[in-house]
C-alpha cells in the first residue's frame, strides 16, 4: 500500500488518493450516495480503460465499491456499473483534504 503521512493536525497525506484522476474520482463520489460510470467517465473527460485503471486502485485499497445493476430505461441487455466511496473512502479522502489543506496553511512540519 502506497506512504501515508499523518502531519502536525493528524491528517493524514494519501499517496493512493493523491494521483490527480484518483483524488477527483474521490472528489465526484464524496457527496453523493453513488454515480454511474459513465457519468463519472464524462465528468472527468477520460476513455473506459483510463477510469478502470484508476477505479481499480482504489478498489484495491478499499476506497471506492462498484456494483453492477439492470437498468429499467435500457432496451438492451446491458448493465449499469455503480461507483461509490466506500466508509474507508470517505475517511481517507476527507483526511487528505484536511493534510491538504494544512500544507497549503503552512501547519505542517517538514523535517530537514
């Protein structure tokens, strides 16, 4: 699992989440209960196998869930991918945000 580094505050700086296609899937799942791929995909101006990549990493890290469901609008047999942040997810993000935001303050402490 990628360095985390808790700072000065006790936030803690996510490597996994910090990649910047990672930290904005984080970003569009924080607030909503969950949002379909393809929205998620569009949002964010990528092709199918970039997301994947990315959605796979912090699936592996326990950050983000995908579920498949029918969709009852859809002619065809294909189903739905389901993206959300998962408890851990919502707790690692909103603790980088906070390291973040510490940085950007000047409340961390940098060893020489």
């Amino acid at each position: 699992m990628p360095a985390e580094t808790t700072d000065a505050t006790g936030a803690v700086f996510n490597e996994l989440i910090h990649a910047p296609l990672r930290f904005r899937i984080c970003g569009l799942l924080r607030n909503v209960k969950s949002a379909d791929f393809s929205a998620i995909r569009e949002a964010l101006n990528v092709s199918d196998a970039a997301l994947s990549k990315h959605l796979k990493v912090l699936s592996d890290g326990g950050f983000v869930a995908m579920t498949k469901s029918s969709s009852a609008g859809r002619a065809d047999a294909r189903r739905v991918s389901w993206l959300s942040l998962t408890p851990q997810g919502k707790t690692a993000f909103d603790s980088h945000l906070a390291a973040l935001q510490a940085i950007a303050a000047g409340l961390n402490e940098v060893d020489d």
